[in-house]
C-alpha cells in the first residue's frame, strides 16, 4: 500500500478528506485537499482530493438555491399583504426544510461510502464531476 510523505496511507489520508467533509465543514477539508494538492504526488489522491470539494460546493449550490425559494415567497407575502392580501408560505417553506433535510442525508451517504471506499484506494464514479476532475486536474 502507497504512503503519503505524513506516513499514512494515501487511502487513509483521502478518506480523512470525506470524512472532515462530513463533520469537519469546509476550513479542514479544503486544509487537506490543499496539502494532497500541494505536496503529495499521488494522481488518485490528488483528484478525490479535489472530487471532495467539488462535491462539497455542489451539495451547498444546490441547498442554497433551494433555500431561495422560502426568501423568494416570503417577499411575494409581503407585497401581497402591503397591497391588502392574504398570502401563506407556511407549507412551502416546510416542503423546502423536508428538500434540504433530504438533501443532507444524501450528502452525508454519499460522503461515508466514498470515505469508506477510499480506504482501500477505490471510488464511486460520478461522471459530470469525474469529466471535470479529468480535464481540470493533471
């Protein structure tokens, strides 16, 4: 099994990336992906590195612009009401809490079966981010 320059193996130090993904927030994954980037000379680390936090942007576009639409409806509630009418977002805005409950839960799978996978050097394909990855990563 191939080591890092810390000692560890590169699978261990890939899946501490997912991991930190999941319960460490952005500040210690992206710490890591820019050592792998900066140090490390492992093309299959580098690019799950990276497929990290591509995957962590993705899943907080996503969850962002799905947080619009409450925002979105509430301004809609305000002018109907300065114009004298009667307009509720109650059931929108729980259907959004419902998304991006759901949202998370698949974030956090996906996050422990890539973090598992990568401890024996393996991965799940993702093909838009793989393409990405490929063509942005060398």
């Amino acid at each position: 099994m191939q080591k890092t320059k810390l000692g560890i193996s590169v699978g261990t130090l890939c899946a501490a990336i997912y991991f930190t993904g999941i319960f460490g927030g952005y500040f210690t994954a992206v710490f890591l992906a820019g050592y792998v980037l900066l140090v490390e000379n492992n093309e299959w680390l580098r690019k799950n590195a990276v497929k990290a936090i591509v995957l962590m942007i993705i899943f907080s576009i996503v969850t962002a612009i799905i947080n619009l639409i409450p925002d979105a409806m509430s301004c809609v509630e305000h002018i109907m009401s300065a114009m004298g009418l009667v307009f509720s977002e109650n059931c929108l805005s729980n259907l959004v809490a419902a998304i991006t409950s759901v949202i998370d839960i698949c974030q956090k799978l996906l996050f422990i079966i890539l973090g598992t996978k990568a401890l024996n050097q393996g991965t799940i394909h993702i093909p838009s981010v793989d393409r990405f990855i490929n063509k942005y990563v060398n």
